[in-house]
C-alpha cells in the first residue's frame, strides 16, 4: 500500500511539533492559572480557594494528558522535552498531594518551580525542530508501522 506525501505550506511547523507545542502551551496556561487562584486568596481573598482546589485536578489532568502526548510523540519531542514533560506530570502529583496534606511552605516552594518547569518545557518545545531528515519521525522499520 502506497503513501502520499504530505506536503505542508512552506514555513509550517511539522504536525508533531504543532501538537507538541499546543501541549505545553496548555500545560503552561494551567499552571499560570493555579498561581492566580493562589495569588487571590493569598493576598486576603478567600472565595477564590475552591478555584484553586478545582484547578489543582483540572492542572493534574493537562500536565499528565500533555507527558503522555509527549510519550506518545517522544521520537519528535526529543529527550529534553521528554524529560521536562514527565518531571512537570510528577512535580505537579506531588504538588496535589502537599496541597491536601495542608504544607503550605513545601506547596508554594513547589509551585514556584512548577512554574519554571512549565516554562522551560514551553520555551524548549517551541524552538524544537525535528532533526535533519526526519520529516517523517516514525520507525518505518517497525511491524507497527507496515
């Protein structure tokens, strides 16, 4: 069976790197949300905890969703993007875990470096390009792939 070639307009991103970068712009935006819901009730507004607490689900679900798309994609994410996905997925678990268990000096610590995990991944998946040649990342040798 015969493949066609896509042929994306000049300038397009490979449809991998699109749906990577989606990914971690996701990722961020979640995690940007949660430090202002944690911003307002810190600073004295404290009908904004319940948003707070529904958003530590909403961005466990983002974080973990994105890590198994980078999986999923991990030949076009490369090992640093890769890395910084999973360590986001499992700093943010932990982070859930310190906000129910009520360490609120051990969860704004890591919040912080959330924030800076997120950001690196996004700022490395956006100037991510695939390698040389390998427009097409999957392994054509693989049985899967027939």
């Amino acid at each position: 069976m015969s493949r066609m070639a896509l042929r994306l307009p000049a300038g397009m991103p490979h449809p991998h790197l699109v749906v990577l970068r989606t990914l971690a712009t996701l990722a961020l935006s979640a995690v940007v949300a949660q430090a202002g819901w944690a911003a307002a009730f810190l600073g004295g507004q404290g009908q904004y905890v319940g948003y707070h607490r529904v958003g530590a689900w909403v961005t466990a679900g983002v974080v973990v969703g994105t890590a198994v798309g980078y999986l999923v994609l991990r030949r076009s994410a490369g090992p640093v993007n890769l890395s910084l996905a999973l360590l986001l997925a499992l700093a943010v678990v932990v982070q859930v875990t310190l906000g129910r268990a009520g360490a609120a000096s051990a969860h704004i610590f890591l919040g912080v470096l959330i924030a800076m995990v997120a950001t690196a991944l996004t700022s490395w998946t956006y100037r991510h390009s695939l390698p040389d040649g390998e427009d097409d990342p999957v392994d054509r040798s693989s049985p899967r792939s027939q």
